[in-house]
C-alpha cells in the first residue's frame, strides 16, 4: 500500500532548421517573375518561402530574391533565388520596296515609315533608322536602303530595301496668254508654250490640245509646242473672243497634267455688207418703199446708207433704210435698179442693188373726187398695205381683191381716206378693185 510520486520532465525541443533547398534560377528575355519556392522541414513538414524583395523585372541583368524559411519553433533560413533578365533575340526587320517621284525642284525624301513594313520585336523596338533618305536626280531608278531597327535592350537588326525614284513629270506653265488678230492668215504664228522639266536639257515632245479646239483653229508643233493658226474660216471676233485651250506635253518619260492656255481674238474692223432688198413689181404712180434694213455690220455699228436712184426718179431720203418714191408713168413694163452702199463711218460696203419693176398703171377713181389720187403701198407686201384714197364721198367705196384665177378673197366696204390692209395672202399677183355706185377701177396688187 505504499507508493511514491516521481516527476520526468518530457522536454521537446526542435533545434533543426528547415531543410535548405536548391533554387533554379528565373529567366527571361524581356521580364521575369519569381514564384514562392517550398521546402521541407522535420516539424513543420512543407514550409513556403517568404520575401520582401520584388517578384518580377524587367530591367536586363540579375536580380536576387532572399528567400525566407521558417518552421515556426524558432529555426529559420534564408535562402537565395537568381532573377536573370537577358533579352538575346534580335529585332525580325520587314522592309517595303516603295516608288517616289522627284518633286518640281528634282529631290524626293524618304522616311522610315516609307520602308518599314512591320518590323517587329519581343521586347519592343526603341529605334528605326536609314541609312539614306534624299535622292535627286541623280538617282532615277533603283536604290538601295537599308533600315535597321534597334529593340529597347540594344539588340539591332537590318533589312534592305529598293527604291525607285521616278522622275517628275514636264510642268506646263500656267496661266499663259496670247492673242491673235480675228483676220490672222493661216498659218500665222500666235506664240510658243513654255514648260519646265526638272531634268536639265530634256527635250519636250507629243504636245497635244486635249480640248478647247471645237473649231479647228489652232494647232500646236509636236515638239516646239508653237501654237498656229491652222483655219481662220471660224475665227471671228464677234462670234468668240477668247479661247482656253488644255495641252499636255510628254518629256520622253512622262506626261504632264493638262494646263489651259488663254488666246484672246483682237477685234478687226471689218467692212459691212449691204442689202437693197428684194425685188418687187408695182404699178405705175403707187407709192415704193425700198428696204436697206438687212443690211448688216459684223460689229453692229449703225450704219450709214446711201442710195443712188435711176435718172428721172426722186427718193424720198437717200440716206434712209427706207427711202420711197412714186412709181412714174410707163408706156410699157420698165425695171429701174437702185443701188445702195452702207459704211460704218471707216468702212463702206460692196454695192448693192435691186430692181423694181413697174408695170402700166390701171387708174382708181371711183367715188373719190377728181383730184384726189389713189396710192397702194408698199407693193408688193407681205399682205400688210395701205390703201390711200384721198378724200371720200359719204357713201363710201367697196374695195375687193381678187386673185388671177378671179375668185374673190376679200369684199369690204370703206368709208376711210387713208385705209391700213392686213391681209393674210399667199404669195402671187392680185387685182384690188374699187367700186362706188357702180363706177369700177382697179389696179395689180404683189403679195411677196
């Protein structure tokens, strides 16, 4: 029944750090991220890895991580990670193979935009470069370029490139004027176009008017560019004073844009035509009129007219458009010719004449009193006349026109003096009889 008590003390004490581990390095060419390692421990069993360093670079070069490992009793290490940033790969270059046109003074330019074509790198591209960008004359045709890229850690790459340098097209001066007299001859020499070519010494051919030449005027040397006159049939002031032509010419290699060239057409007095009128058959001792009115001035200056009467018969005016005159007596059918000649104040027209002929007067006096006379006129008309009878009775007078086959067209009685006709007629020979109380006159009336 007897027992003691003995105390054992059972004392726990981990005194092993954390296995230490072995590390890879982390690598990358443009950026690389560390991820926590893990490691064992006798205690603890998995531990994972702290830090306070950055998890990822980007910089090129090492980078070191101090891994932490701690078991929670006490033991802990600290072991170190390599972060290595090595960008090893070089810039992929892409060239294009453009066509550049020297411009009007003979250079072009070229920029890497011009050539590149996608170039491309991993990490990206800090830098393109040419190794040349102008060009002038001298170089029409192929060259070579090269572009080289560089990537943002220093790596470079280059590609080629071909570039056509295209010569710049003849430039036709703009806004060229001429003139030329409306009465030029063909053949005349109006000027000579000017065009400019960035190459010295070219010579300029196929110059061509595109348009403007409807007429057939003008024609231009293929290879003076003088422009002539080729037909003046249509050149007249009056009905074109001015023409824009468009021309292209070519400098062996190109063409240029079209450019419009002036000519202005110089106005030239020219002598106005005269026109007498038609010719007309009217009775003896009725009123004529003559007709210069179509007569005719190709700058429209009012004209100045002159006519010349047959012997033995007075105008009324010889300066008038339209003069009259009393047809006179004739024992038989008799032709007068008046001529007629118009000046516009410097030049005078060719002459011109009419005739008029008068065939036997056939008295009119019916009941008008015996001193009055009986006048038709114009005549012949167009149907639009006068009848002037002088003084009439009260009872008046019966006017009828017939035709030559005798059937009446017109049956009117009058009671006026001085009597306006419009009639509307055919063209021929007509009888106008007046009839008072029985008493019969007539007379030849021509509807023209």
């Amino acid at each position: 029944g007897n027992s003691i008590v003995v105390n054992q003390n059972v004392i726990i004490d981990d005194v092993t750090d954390p296995l230490t581990p072995t590390l890879e390095d982390v690598t990358g060419e443009c950026e690389a991220t560390a991820v926590a390692p893990t490691t064992t421990d006798a205690c603890a069993g998995t531990i994972t890895g702290t830090t306070t360093d950055p998890l990822t670079y980007t910089t090129q070069g090492t980078h070191v991580v101090a891994w932490t490992f701690d078991d929670g009793n006490g033991n802990s290490i600290v072991v170190n990670q390599n972060v290595i940033i090595d960008d090893v790969t070089v810039p992929v270059v892409l060239t294009q193979n453009p066509s550049v046109m020297l411009d009007v003074n003979g250079s072009a330019s070229i920029t890497t935009e011009d050539i590149d074509n996608g170039s491309s790198d991993n990490c990206g591209i800090a830098s393109l470069q040419l190794d040349k960008t102008d060009f002038n004359i001298t170089n029409l045709g192929t060259n070579t370029v090269n572009l080289t890229v560089n990537d943002v850690n220093g790596n470079t790459a280059s590609g080629s490139a071909i570039v056509t340098i295209v010569d710049h097209p003849p430039v036709i001066t703009e806004s060229q004027e001429f003139s030329l007299s409306e009465d030029a001859e063909n053949g005349a020499t109006i000027g000579t176009v000017v065009a400019t070519d960035v190459v010295v010494g070219s010579t300029f051919g196929d110059w061509t008017i595109v348009s403007g030449n409807g007429d057939d005027i003008f024609e231009i040397g293929n290879s003076s560019g003088e422009i002539s006159v080729k037909s003046n049939a249509n050149l007249d002031y009056e009905t074109t004073n001015s023409y824009t032509l468009t021309l292209t010419v070519r400098d062996g290699v190109s063409a240029s844009d079209p450019e419009t060239i002036t000519i202005a057409i110089v106005n030239v007095n020219e002598k106005p035509t005269a026109s007498a009128g038609q010719g007309q058959d009217v009775s003896a001792n009725t009123l004529v009129q003559l007709d210069g009115t179509g007569s005719t001035d190709p700058e429209g200056t009012t004209l100045m007219y002159q006519w010349t009467a047959p012997s033995g018969i007075v105008l009324s005016d010889n300066t008038a458009a339209q003069p009259t005159f009393t047809a006179p007596d004739v024992a038989s059918e008799s032709t007068f010719v008046f001529r007629l000649v118009v000046s516009d104040g410097e030049l005078s027209s060719e002459e011109s004449e009419v005739a008029v002929t008068v065939q036997i007067a056939t008295d009119i006096d019916s009941n008008i009193k015996s001193n009055s006379k009986i006048k038709v006129y114009p005549n012949p008309s167009s149907g639009n006349f006068t009848l002037q009878l002088g003084e009439v009775s009260v009872e008046g007078v019966v006017v009828t026109i017939c035709d030559k086959q005798g059937r009446e067209v017109h049956n009117q009685k009058y009671y006026e003096e001085t009597i306006p006709m419009n009639i509307p007629l055919k063209p021929g020979l007509y009888i106008l009889k007046v009839n008072s109380e029985g008493k019969l006159k007539t007379t030849k009336i021509v509807i023209k």
